[in-house]
C-alpha cells in the first residue's frame, strides 16, 4: 500500500541520515525480488517505487561525497582528479576489503579498533588479483546459480558486496588515507549476508529440532563469550589500545594511547608513545600534535626536541 511505501522511505531516510553507508540499499532491492523469484514480474510500477528510494541515495549520498571532498583536497588539488586517482586506488583497494572483512564477519577474532594502513600501488598487476578473485567468484556462482548453494552463495556474497561499496576504496574518505582501509564499524549494514548464508546451512544440514536448537544455543554462546572478552577491552583507553596495538601495531595506536596518558597526567609515558609512532612510521600529523601538547615548560621543551630529533634521525636511518 502506499502508506506502507511511505513509511518505508521514511525509515530509508532515517537510516540515509544516521549513516550514508545505506546508499546502496536501493540496488539490494532488485537482488531481493530476483532471490524471491519475482524478477520477472517486474514492471514500470516496481520500477516507479524504487524511484524515491534512489532519489534520497543520490541526494543524501552526493551531500557526503562533497563533505570527503572537501576534507580531503588541497588547494591545489583538483576534485575530479581526485575522483579519477580514488576510483583506480579502489579497484585494488575493494576485493582486498571484501576478504579481510568477510574473514573477520565469519571468524570474529583479533578484533582492532584501527587496522594498519595498506600499501597500495596501482601499477602492479598483482595488486588487483584480489579484487579480480570476487568478480571471478562471483561469475562462476551465476554459472551455476541454477544449484541451490550457488544461488543462495551469490546472493550473499552479491549483497555483501553492494551494501560495502561506498566503504571499498571507489570514494575519498578521509579516514581510509590517514589511518586503514577497512574497519569494524563500515560492516554493520553488510553483516547480515554472511549471518544468514550460515544460518540457512546450518538449517539444511540439521533436520531435526534438537539439533537446530543446540547449534543455536552453542553459536550463541561463543558469540556472547567472544564479545564479552571485547567489550571488556572497552572499559578503559589504556585497556583499548594496547589491545589494539599488540594485534594491529599502527602509528595512531601509540598515538592514541599516548593522548591517554597525556589526559591523565602521564607525559612521559605519552612522549614514549610518540617516540614510537616517530621511529616505527615516521612523522605524522597526530604524532606532532601529541608532541605539541606533551610539553610543559621550557625545560621540557628542550628535553623533548631532543628526543625527537634523535627518533627522527633513528627513523631516517632504517629507511637507508
């Protein structure tokens, strides 16, 4: 009915607003009603309800666009150059995204806030072997679509792909420059497509009710042990981030931990964390502002350049 439309776009809205990552729902649609057998009845009147929901993509998703833009440019940089040089960076960067994010989706463990950045070049023909490795799997699942595994693995692994495509690489994002290409927080939307490809096996592997029930329940309490032991990493900075920094040593780990020492009074050990970040990755910028901020009197000041340039110095020296 055209109430229950309304109210559909209303909460797609909601969902625009509360997060742009949903811009691509209107191309799961079409997926759905071709997984439901319904394709074929498909008609100018599907066609014009999906009108709106598109509409409120484009909108809401070009106002994000021109936000990372923004961030992102220099002055003398050109905005559709930069599109241009982000759209080859995400052709390597996306089939890589798709493996990490799907390997963390289906085995939960090693979890970090902040992830080490990648090393992308575009010119190595290699560097697109994983990006080409999803286009390859998802072409042979069509092959064989008209088997019900294949089907139902295209489907997901297809929808996986278009509810991750506005965090795989193809677009400037601030974040992904300065810290990582991938993060636990860009697959909340795309999480459900694996949860459900795994619940529909387990549900045609186990034919009777005791076996459903017990696998749910053995499921459910890994995943409520395994998050529990997660959010107990949560209850302090410190906690946190050197969780983060032992399973994914990254230069904004140190920083980080080093601005939580440096709220609690702790400059020395704050300044030893930005002497880290300094001789593992060289300068940056939050590590010169944890510096900047680290000092306290002219003493100090002193004291400090000097450490600074000798981690400086030790930095130059490994790259030789």
């Amino acid at each position: 009915s055209r109430a229950d439309l309304a109210a559909s776009w209303g909460w797609f809205v909601a969902a625009l607003l509360a997060k742009t990552s949903f811009v691509t729902l209107p191309l799961v649609l079409p997926l759905i009603s071709w997984w439901r057998g319904r394709m074929s009845a498909w008609g100018r009147r599907d066609v014009l309800r999906l009108i709106p929901f598109l509409s409120a993509s484009l909108v809401l998703g070009a106002v994000t666009l021109v936000l990372q833009i923004g961030q992102a440019r220099t002055r003398a940089s050109d905005p559709l150059a930069m599109l241009v040089a982000t759209l080859s960076r995400g052709m390597v960067v996306s089939g890589r995204a798709v493996w990490f994010s799907l390997s963390k989706d289906l085995l939960p463990v090693r979890l970090a806030m902040i992830y080490p950045s990648w090393e992308i070049d575009t010119r190595s023909a290699a560097a697109f072997a994983p990006s080409l490795a999803v286009v390859a799997v998802l072409a042979l699942l069509w092959w064989n679509r008209r088997r019900p595994w294949a089907m139902a693995t295209f489907f997901a692994l297809a929808v996986y792909v278009l509810l991750m495509l506005p965090v795989l690489g193809f677009l400037p994002a601030t974040y992904m420059r300065s810290y990582a290409c991938v993060a636990d927080q860009w697959r909340y939307a795309a999480l459900v497509s694996p949860v459900a490809l795994v619940v529909s096996l387990a549900m045609g592997l186990l034919h009777d009710r005791a076996s459903r029930i017990g696998a749910a329940t053995l499921a459910a309490t890994v995943l409520a042990t395994l998050t529990a032991r997660h959010a107990r990493l949560h209850a302090d900075g410190e906690s946190l981030w050197r969780h983060t920094i032992a399973v994914s040593d990254t230069w904004a780990g140190h920083v980080q931990l080093g601005f939580h020492f440096l709220e609690r009074g702790r400059a020395e050990e704050a300044l030893a964390e930005a002497r880290k970040s300094l001789v593992k990755y060289g300068p940056r910028t939050g590590t010169w502002i944890l510096i900047a901020r680290s000092e306290r009197s002219e003493e100090h000041t002193s004291e400090l350049q000097s450490r600074v340039d000798i981690s400086y110095a030790v930095f130059c020296l490994k790259k030789k």
